[in-house]
C-alpha cells in the first residue's frame, strides 16, 4: 500500500510541475499571419495571465519578438518552433524582454506570452530583418 501512494505522489508532483514549467498549455493560440507583415499588438493582460499567438516565418530570415509595458509587472516570452521545441525565450524580471530567432525552415512559431505581478498593457512586436 504504501508503494502505490509513494507511486500516486510521484505521478502527481511530475504532472505539477510539467503543467507550471511549461507556459500555455492550455491556451489556444490565435493564429496572427505572416510574422513579415505583422504591426504588432497591445495586449490587456491581467495578473497572471496568459495568451498565445502564431506567426508564419521564412527559412533564414532573422525575427526579432519583444515585449514591454508600463507597469512594472513580470512579464515573460517564449517561442516555440513547429514541432513545439522552444526555440527562444526571456524570463528576465520586468515588462520588457527581446529574442531572436532565425527559422531553419519556413513555418509557423508559437509565441506564449505570460505576465504576474499585476494587470499590464503589454505590446508585443516583432520585426524580421531585410
């Protein structure tokens, strides 16, 4: 008896901590277009919120994503390529953060944004290069 509740605690605390290290799983990510044309978005987020978006990006073009906001909250980028590897991310304190990226193959990436610390009026933006 006690291996199976030794067994049940371990599974439970693997499932925990999956579900808090891994940002946006259980977020439907809103499909934005072309990440060439794309003019960036202000986001109202509130305490720990969370949202997700998709680009579509060309093999060899370097995108730069960022984020900032007003307030000073914790807000955090991650990016993650077709296969759902994550590819780039900025857990640095604060409302701003920046990664870059340049794709191995055209398709889509999945941008997961998070804030805590308070509501925030986040802009993300990204650019790709010439």
């Amino acid at each position: 008896m006690k291996s199976v509740t030794w067994f049940v605690t371990a599974v439970v605390t693997v499932m925990f901590a999956v579900a808090t290290l891994c940002p946006a799983q259980g977020v439907k990510p809103t499909d934005l277009g072309k990440g060439a044309a794309f003019n960036g978005k202000k986001i109202d987020m509130r305490d720990k919120g969370e949202v997700a978006y998709l680009l579509s990006f060309t093999a060899g073009k370097e995108f730069e994503a960022t984020t900032d906001g007003p307030k000073n909250t914790d807000v955090h980028l991650f990016v993650y390529d077709a296969s759902g590897a994550q590819v780039a991310k900025d857990d640095s304190p604060g409302p701003k953060c920046s990664v870059k990226v340049t794709p191995t193959q055209d398709g889509q990436y999945k941008f997961v944004i998070t804030n805590a610390g308070g509501a925030n009026t986040v802009t993300f933006k990204v650019k790709v290069a010439n």
